[in-house]
C-alpha cells in the first residue's frame, strides 16, 4: 500500500486544483521558503483526519480555507483527496484503489468521503487503523516534531509506540468497555438501592393490603346495609309523596271552585264600578241638560213675543198714499219698551242682590257651624288638659324637689373634685416650665448641627454635580470619539480602490516609482474640494508616478496583471517656461475669483504636473460669475464651490455626483482631526474625573459623620420632645378637668337655682288647680240646630242663582229694542220719500217676523217636550245609580269574603307544593346518592335492595358457618332497626382500622412484581458485568502481548540504529516501571561517542535531532508502516550526520514509501521523484514534476 496521488483545491494556498502524483520510494518536495511546502505535509494530515487547528499551524479550523490575495477572491471551500494503492488488501476494504476526501465550508460544516461516498471520520480512522495509521499520526512528522519527541512524557513516548503496534485500537475498545462498566456500575447501584428499598417497602405495605382485605369486607356489608336502608327510605318517601299528591288534588280542585266564584265577582265588581263610572258622567250631562234646557226655554219664549210684537207691527199692508206709522208713536213705544227693559233690570238687580244675601247667609251659616265646631273640640280637649295636667304638675312638683336635693349633693362633690383637679393642674404646669427650658437649650444646640450638616451635605453635591458634568462630558466626548472614529473608518473604506488604481497601490512594491494616490498626496483649503476634484475630473482619483518610464511600467503591469485601467500623474522636473512667477502671464481676475493652483499643497515632485493640470482653472463663486470669467477670457476654465466647471468650449456640472478622493480624503483628514481631539478631551476629562470622585469620597464621609452626631442630638432631642409631650398633656388633662369640674358646677348651681324658682310656681300652679272644679260635659245643640240651617240655605242659594239666570237672560232678550224703536221712527222720518222700499221692506220684515214666531213656537213647544224628558232622564239616573251603589257594596263584601277563602286555599297549596317540592328534592337527593355513592339507578336499587327483598347472610356469617361446619344462613325479612344496627356496627369497625390505604391491594401487587423484575434485571446486570470485565482482562492480555513484542523490537531496531547515527556510542530505551506494562512509560539513554552522560538535555541540539531521528526510525523499522512523511527532519543536521540519516532512509525506502520536505541537496539526491513548488502572486503552484533519478 503506497499514497498514488494527492489533490489540493482552496486548501491554504493552493487556490487553484493542484495534484501531485505519488510515486513508492522516496519523494522530495523542495522550494523557497513560504511557498507551501509544509501546506502539503498539513493536507495529508488534514485528509486523514485532523481535527487540532493548532496542529495545522492555524488559529481556527476555517483558516485551511484559502483567503484570497489582492489579486484573487478568498474562496468559499476547502477540498484534499488522497488516493491510496490498494492492491496489496493493506485497508480492510474491497477496492484496489481508495480515495479518501475531506471538504470543509465557510460556514463549519465539513464532509467526509470514501470513494465518493459519504461518511463520518470515525470512518476513515477505523479504516486506517488496523494499517499502522492511527489518529495520532506518528507517521507524520512536523517541524520541530524532533524536539516534542524528546520533550514528551514517557506515557506520550509510549503511545508512539503503540499507535505503530496497532495497540491504540485495543486500548480503544478496552476504554469503551470501561465506560460501559461505568455507566453499568451507576445503573447497578441504583438497582440495588432501587430492589432494597422495595424490599423495605413491601412489607409495610403488605401489612397495608391485609387492612385493606378486612376493609374491603367491611365496606361491603356496609355497602349493603347502607343501600338497603336507602331504598327503605325511597321507598318511603314515594308512597308518602302519592298519598300527599291526591291530597293536594283535592285542594287544588277546591281553590280553583273558590278562584272561579271570585273571578265571577271580581267581573261583577268590575262591571259594578264601570257602571257607576259611567253613570257618573251621565247624571251630570244630564243635569246640565236640565239646566240648559231651562234656559233655552225662557230664551224662545222672550223671542216668541218680540217675533210677535213685530209682526204685529209689520202685518199691516198701507196704501202707497197712506204714509207710514208716526214718529212719535215709534217713539213712545220706545220709551214704553225701555221703561220695561229698565224694569227688567231693576227685577235683575233685585234678583242679584237677594243672591248674594243668600249666598253670605249659607257662607255665615257655615263659618257658624265650623266656629262651634272648633268651640266644642276645645271645650273637649281642655277637660282633657284639666284633668291631665293636674296629675302631670303633681309629679312636676315631687321631680323638682328630688332634683333641688340631688343638686345640691352634686354641687358638694363637684366643689370638691374641683380643689382638687386644681392642685394637680399647678404641678403639672410647673414640670412641664422645666423640660421646657431644658428643650430650649438642646434646641439651639441641634440648630448649629442642622447647619453643619446642611452644609455638608451642599458640598457632597456640588461634587456630587461636578462628578456628574464630568461625567457626562466624558461621555459625549466618548460618544464624539466613536462617531469621528466610526466616520474615518467608514470614509477610509471608500479609499479603498477595486480598480485598475487600486491594483497598483497594491502592488506598490512591484511598480518602480509609484509615489502614491494622488488625493493622498494633496493638501486642498477646506471648502474648495469638491471644486478642485472637479476641476482636476479623471485625474482625481489618479496613481502619482515619478516619471514616463515609471507611468510606462505601472501600464504594462496592469497589462499582465489584467487589473483595469487607471490615470496616472507623471511627476519630475518642471518644464521649459514653469519655472518662477505666473503672474505676469496671468490675465486679471474679477474680485472673488482664485487661481486653482494657489489652493492647492503638494510634494515638489509632482507640483509642475498638479499646476499644470490647474493652470486655466479659476475658482469663482456660482454659475453666473462662471459664465461672465469665461466670457471675457475663453482660454479660463471656471469652477464653483459646488463642483460645476464651465469653459468655452466644455462644461460640466448638475447634481447627484459621487464624491471624489479628492473628498474623501479631506473627509477622512477631518473626521481624524475630530476624533483625536476627542480622545484628548477624553483623557483630560478622565484625569479630572478621578480627582472630582476622590472629592465626592471625601465629601460623603463628612456629610456621614455630620449625620450620626445630628441623629445622636436627634435623638436626644426625640426624647426630651416625648417627655415635655407627656408633661404637656398630662398638664392640659389636669387643666381641662379643673375647667370641665368648674363649669359643671356652675350648671350644676344654675340647674338648682332654677329648679327652685320652678318648684316655687309649680306648688302655686297646683294649688290653685286643686281649688278650681272640673267643668262637665260640653253641648252640641247649637252644633245640632246650625247644621240643620245649612241645607235650606244652600238649597235657596241655588233657587236664587237659577232665577238671577233667567233675568239675565230676559234682559239680554229684551236689550236694544227701545234703540231699534227709535231708530225706526228716525228711519220713518227720513224715508217718507221711498215708500215703495220701506213696503217691501215691511212685507219682509213681516214675513221673517211671521216665520221667527212660528219657528220660536215650535221650538218652544219641543223644548217644554225635551225639557220634561230630560228630568225623567236625571230622575231615572238617579234612582239606577243608587240602586248600583247598594248593589256594588254587597258584591265588594262577597269580593272579600272570597278573596280571603282563596288567599288561605292558595297558601295551604303553596305550602303542599313546598312540601312535595322538599320531598322530591329529598327522593332526588336519594337518587343522585345512589347514582354517585354507589353507582346504581333506582330501578335497580328497588328491585334489588326494597324492603320487600330478602337480606342475604352476609360474608362473615357464611365463612363462619363454613368454619364451623353449620349450614349456611338463610336470608331473612328486611328489618330496619337491624340494617340501622347493621350499618353502625361496620361503621365502628371501619373506624377501628384506622387510615386505610384502599390502593394497597393493586400497590402491593405492582409492588411485587417489580421488585421480581427489578431482581432480574440486578442478575443480568452483574452477568453483563462479569461478560465484560473478561473482555478488559482480554484486551489487557492482548496490550501486554503486543506492547511487548513491539517494545522488545524498538529497542533492539533503537540500539542498531543509534550506533548507525552515533557510531561508537550507546542508546537504549528502558521501561519506568517494568513490573507494570500497561501504564509504564518509556525513557530514551543516549551517550554518544567520548561522552559519558545519558541525559538527554545535556545533548546538544544535533544530538538530540538525531537521538529522536533514531528512537522514530526504531518504531519506522520495529513496526513499519505504508508512508512516512517527514517535515525538514535534516535542517539541524550537518553532512556526516545527514550521510547517516540518509542512509536510514535509503533502508526505509526498502518497506515504506516516504515523502520528505527538504531543503538539503543531498536528500534531494536520493529521491525517487522531485517535486518543485513555488508562490506566484500568493498562490502556490507545482511548476516542475517528477524529476526521477533515471531521468537526471
């Protein structure tokens, strides 16, 4: 088995897919120093497995990944293969050919592969094991690997070893056994504590499952007597609640008898009280009926004779010769009918007048009757008084002389108290004048102590203050610091060139005269940059080189590189006519306007291309002076501070421009101006910071110490207060008795004073009541006889009004007919002339006249007819109203008697469907028990457990009939007193048990069986244990043979070889500890040739490469295996030594192939193949191959 090829893609430097075919022998790769040779070496161990960063000289696993130069991207992966010749059946694997591949992302995740098919790298370890590959990779030895040989522990010596002997796969399977044997012990132990405590636990509760046994019984038979007793009280209750319902039928018919007839007569009282509601209205319609029809009458009556008179008047037919009636007829009919008009209204004026003499004779009457009314109630009530106040001014007069004695008792004693609540008032008063006196004192003492403190306390926060604005400047100044900070970072990102420009700034070293970018170079005047980047357009963000041939060079580099374009400045020596003062080839500029040059700073060397490139540029200050520069002086350009350039012949401006270098720059340079700024001002604050704490330490012991001694006076002070309030209550106390007893006993004095004065006239009162005799009786005679005026009265009252109504009337019919006379004498007199007129008139007058008589006549007669049937109307209403009222008391007093029946009947049902109700809930209640209780319905609880089943014997007589050998029981009749007894004495019994767990029959027997299974399980365990304690006593076996076979060979292969590198000295490898070759180490003696010491670090450093050279060609030779790969094994070595060295390998070229990086001529010499690497561009690449000897 021998390692055929080897590809590299994105591993460290190899970017590019680089393979190297593997040849069996000996191959050298060579280089210059960095170019990846050790990247080699380091893919090798990386594909078979490495996992330590450390061990690939990196600081993290995702380093391997190839980064990237200026001139290449980083990539996203790392991938190696390594494919192994198989043919020989080394790796315990079907295939000829293996190809191992290990693929690492950006991101952490890895894959592993074997042949193109994933896997895991415990995979590829197991595979390479048995092959004398282990995961510690002896095979592979490293730069400065020698001296970490000869540095390790014994122990770390012996893994070398063992890793060659294949023993590393013992010691694994014997370390998994012992972690098995680990976690198997703790699962033992918990088994054993687990099975004891069951063991503990079982009989407790086996105990616990034979109280439950007798438990079990007992509630059984109290089961049963319980549930016969309950279906004995269903039973009960349901004929009870049958017999009560037929009952309550019988009621219920009864009240609904009873509520019909009260029905009946509340319709009839109903009916009753409407008609008496209607009639109510009708008698009054009808009696103002009456009332207008009578004065309808007398109306027609008074216009029948007017009608009458009038056609008497206008019946007459004169001839036209004939003149009308005569004037002074007309008139003194006038006069006769106004004389009887006025008598018309002398009979209303009298008619008037008796009105209201009876109206003040019914209102006199009246105040009469309600005057002796009041008389007899006063004359009544004061008999009551006499009577009642001499017995009450008796009593008044025997409590005032108690109360004249009790007084004076009171007076005696509250003179007394007085004195002496008085003298303690004193007392107190003056004890409390000298507490505070001695208060007065402690207070101005505290007063200073406040000051002293209050001032304090300023102090500590004027620092408290000081501390505070420092802190805070510190802080925005922090704050300013990061933000300037932040600000140049993000602007010297901007800096950063992608083109062809920054190509060569980043190969600064590889271009001869790069001076640099230009906007690094210039100093602009602030404000003026935009302008100027302007003005200077592609050239901004030009490279600055020192000459033409230089600019000639950078072009051609990009060329190669393929890196972009880019602008360059060409410096040197100023030209012909740039030498001295522009001045006087200048034109004249307008005021405000700048030479672009004379704002801009630059090294001397590129001053003549900067002032070139800026001598036509102007600086003006908008467009307008712009447009007027390039007017007068067309060979100017013109720029404005906002970045537009006008010429004559070019322009360019507007907005939305991407800011220049030129800018940038000025940005960064400001933005590191502000920030270092910052930072001072950080370290100035901070400085003043530390001494404002130290002041505010200060300052909070000095207000802490003024505190405790204010608290102290406080204290004392708090005291002295509650003292001086004690005394001044006290004090108040005694003053406000002294004053509340003084004042009592002038009341007390007042109140004797005046119940004397009132005892004097009580006494006087009561005598002279005692000498004044009662009256008797009043009379109600002259009450009588005025109540009997009163009727007549206003029944004359009404007579009168209905007469003055009548007047009324008349007079109003008769008014204006002596005017209408007189008006017609007047209108006779002055139409004599029209006769004809006043004829036809008079016929019509006559005709109207006429038909007014009849009409009036008419409706007189109907009116007398309507009149008469009106009062027959009133007289019947009357009468039928009456007979309602005599009618609707009888109905109210049935009303009520019914009413009463049916309150009782509904009261006694209401109290029967309480009772049913409360019976129902009880059978319900008893239902709902058995249901939840005992799980049974009531059906089955009646046919199974009535009073009328038979009670079964119950288990403990059948047992004890089977104990004795009697017959069994036979059931008996159901007797509630005996199920009662029955049901009380399980209840006793079950009480006599105690706490019973009812769980502990199932517990119990889940209890058992786990116990059993957890038995079981202990065994197998302990047989699993035993199993495997026999593999680790195997597997030690196999360590011990191998490791000393192994051992025996790499110290006699040790003790060939190092008489090859030293020859005429003496090494050897011994055990420290012999007697123990599982944990023993391994120590390396070494005494070169002329030396007698055998420490190894009293070697020197060639003696001791070669010493670790000799003790790994040992283990390479005592245990060889497929490839070795050594790292610049030979670089400490000078020739004789490598002469020996090399004929090591030449011997292990025989068995093993080697791959050797080297620097040594001579190594190379031996090599079967060559390989050259070397670094392009940060790149490592393979640029000769296979250079074997044959060839050479």
């Amino acid at each position: 088995m021998y390692l055929k090829s080897l590809t590299v893609k994105g591993f460290k430097s190899f970017a590019s897919t680089t393979t190297l075919r593997l040849e069996p022998g000996i191959t050298c790769v060579v280089g210059p120093n960095g170019s990846g040779k050790s990247n080699v070496v380091d893919a090798i161990a990386w594909v078979l497995g490495e996992h330590s960063a450390k061990a690939l000289r990196g600081g993290k696993m995702e380093d391997v990944i190839f980064a990237g130069t200026a001139g290449r991207a980083p990539l996203g992966r790392a991938e190696v293969t390594l494919t192994i010749d198989n043919t020989d059946g080394a790796l315990p694997i079907d295939y000829t050919e293996v190809s191992i591949t290990r693929r690492m992302f950006r991101s952490g995740e890895s894959e592993y592969e074997i042949n193109g098919n994933s896997c895991r790298l415990l995979d590829i370890q197991e595979l390479l094991s048995d092959s004398g590959i282990g995961r510690e990779m002896h095979v592979i030895v490293g730069q400065g690997q020698l001296d970490a040989v000869l540095h390790a522990k014994p122990e770390d010596r012996r893994a070398f070893i063992e890793e060659a002997a294949g023993v590393l796969k013992h010691r694994k399977r014997k370390e998994k056994a012992l972690r098995k044997l680990d976690a198997m012990q703790t699962n033992l132990n918990r088994l054993t504590d687990l099975t004891a405590e069951l063991r503990r636990q079982l009989k407790p509760l086996g105990r616990q499952a034979e109280v439950a046994r007798r438990a079990a019984a007992i509630q059984a038979n109290l089961r049963d007597a319980r549930l016969r007793l309950l279906a004995d009280d269903l039973a009960t209750l349901r004929t009870t609640l049958d017999k009560e319902i037929a009952d309550e039928a019988a009621l219920r018919d009864r009240r609904e008898q009873v509520e019909a007839e009260h029905t009946e007569v509340q319709h009839r009282l109903a009916e009753l009280e409407e008609a008496l509601a209607e009639d109510a209205p009708l008698l009054t319609r009808a009696q103002e009926t009456w009332y207008k029809l009578s004065a309808l009458q007398e109306r027609f009556r008074s216009t029948e004779q007017l009608a009458r008179e009038r056609l008497r008047h206008l019946s007459g037919t004169p001839d036209d010769e004939r003149p009308g009636r005569d004037p002074e007829q007309l008139a003194a009919e006038a006069e006769s009918v106004r004389a009887h008009e006025e008598e018309l209204r002398a009979a209303l004026t009298d008619d008037q007048v008796r009105l209201a003499e009876a109206v003040e004779n019914r209102q006199q009457l009246e105040r009469q009757l309600a005057e002796a009314e009041r008389a007899l109630v006063t004359a009544a009530k004061a008999i009551a008084d006499r009577r009642e106040g001499l017995a009450r001014l008796t009593g008044q007069v025997n409590s005032a002389r108690a109360r004249t004695g009790t007084a004076a008792e009171e007076i005696a004693r509250l003179a007394a108290a007085h004195n002496d609540a008085q003298g303690r008032a004193e007392r107190a008063q003056a004890e409390v004048d000298a507490v505070a006196a001695q208060s007065t004192e402690a207070e101005r003492d505290n007063a200073d102590l406040d000051t002293r403190h209050a001032e304090a306390q300023a102090a500590h926060e004027a620092a408290n203050a000081a501390v505070r604005a420092l802190s805070d400047a510190e802080r925005r100044a922090e704050k300013d610091a990061a933000t300037w900070k932040a600000r140049e970072e993000a602007l010297a990102m901007g800096l950063r060139r992608k083109d062809g420009a920054g190509a060569l700034l980043a190969r600064a070293d590889q271009v001869p005269g790069l001076l640099g970018g230009l906007a690094g170079m210039l100093t602009v005047a602030p404000g003026n940059e935009a302008a100027l980047a302007a003005a200077l357009g592609g050239l901004a963000d030009a490279v600055a080189v020192s000459g033409v041939d230089e600019a000639a060079e950078a072009m051609r580099l990009l060329k190669i590189q393929d890196a972009g374009r880019a602008s360059l400045l060409v410096g040197g020596a100023a030209g012909p006519g740039m030498i001295g003062s522009l001045d006087a080839l200048r034109p004249a500029l307008p005021e405000g306007a700048r030479w672009a040059p004379d704002l801009v700073g630059c090294p001397d060397e590129i001053r003549p291309a900067v002032h070139r490139a800026l001598r036509d540029v102007v600086l003006v200050d908008d467009l307008e002076a712009a447009t007027r520069l390039v007017g007068a002086n067309p060979e100017l350009r013109a720029v404005t501070p906002d970045g537009d350039v006008v010429g004559a012949y070019a322009a360019a401006g507007g907005s939305a421009k991407a800011p220049s270098f030129i800018e940038v720059q000025a940005a960064v340079e400001e933005a590191r101006t502000n920030r270092l700024t910052a930072e001072a001002t950080i370290a100035e604050l901070a400085g003043q910071l530390v001494d404002a704490r130290a002041e505010v330490a200060e300052r909070k012991e000095a207000v802490t110490a003024a505190a405790a001694i204010k608290r102290e006076a406080e204290g004392q002070r708090n005291a002295a207060a509650r003292r001086l309030a004690e005394l001044g209550a006290a004090a108040r106390s005694a003053k406000a008795e002294t004053d509340r007893l003084a004042e009592s006993r002038a009341r007390a004095e007042q109140a004797r004073d005046a119940d004397l004065a009132g005892l004097a006239e009580l006494e006087e009162r009561l005598r002279l009541a005692e000498a004044t005799p009662i009256d008797a009786e009043p009379s109600t005679e002259e009450r009588d006889e005025l109540a009997s005026y009163l009727p007549p009265a206003r029944q004359n009252e009404m007579e009168v009004r209905l007469a003055v109504r009548t007047a009324e009337e008349r007079v109003a019919a008769i008014a204006g007919r002596a005017d209408s006379l007189t008006r017609q004498a007047n209108a006779e007199r002055a139409a004599r002339e029209r006769a004809a007129a006043r004829r036809a008139a008079r016929a019509r007058g006559a005709a109207i006249a006429r038909a007014v008589e009849y009409g009036a006549r008419e409706a007189l007669t109907r009116v007398v007819v309507s009149l008469g049937a009106a009062e027959r109307t009133r007289d019947e209403i009357a009468r039928a109203r009456a007979g309602r009222e005599a009618e609707l008391q009888e109905v109210r007093g049935a009303a009520k008697r019914l009413g009463a029946d049916l309150e009782r009947l509904t009261s006694a049902v209401h109290r029967d469907e309480v009772a049913r109700a409360e019976q129902r809930m009880r059978i319900e209640q008893l239902e709902i028990k058995a249901a939840e209780d005992f799980a049974l319905d009531v059906e089955t609880l009646i046919s199974e457990y009535g009073p009328q089943q038979l009670v079964p014997p119950t288990q403990a007589d059948v047992a004890a009939a089977e104990r004795d050998g009697t017959p069994l029981p036979e059931p008996v009749p159901f007797e509630r007193p005996v199920q009662e007894k029955r049901a009380a004495k399980a209840e006793r019994e079950l009480g006599l048990l105690g706490k019973v767990n009812p769980l502990a029959l199932e517990e119990f027997a889940a209890l058992e069986e786990r116990f059993k299974f957890l038995s079981e399980q202990l065994e197998d365990l302990k047989a699993t244990r035993r199993d495997l304690l026999t593999v680790v006593k195997d597997v030690d076996e196999r360590i011990l043979e191998v490791f000393a076979s192994a051992f025996a060979d790499t110290a006699r292969e040790f003790e060939q070889v190092f008489t090859v590198l030293f020859p005429g000295g003496e090494g050897r490898l011994i055990l420290t500890d012999p007697d123990d070759l599982l944990t023993t180490g391994v120590e390396v003696e070494a005494r070169p040739p002329g030396k007698k010491i055998k420490r190894l670090s009293l070697l020197s450093g060639g003696e001791r490469s070669l010493t670790a050279v000799a003790m790994l060609v040992a283990i390479f030779r005592a245990r060889p295996s497929p490839f070795y790969i050594m790292d610049e094994v030979e670089a400490a070595l000078d020739d004789v030594n490598l002469g020996r060295l090399i004929t090591l390998m030449a011997q292990l070229r025989e068995k093993s192939q080697l791959i050797i990086i080297t620097h040594q001529k001579r190594t190379m010499e031996v090599a079967d193949a060559l390989y050259g690497v070397t670094m392009r561009n940060g790149v490592t690449e393979v640029i000769s191959q296979r250079l074997s000897r044959e060839e050479d």
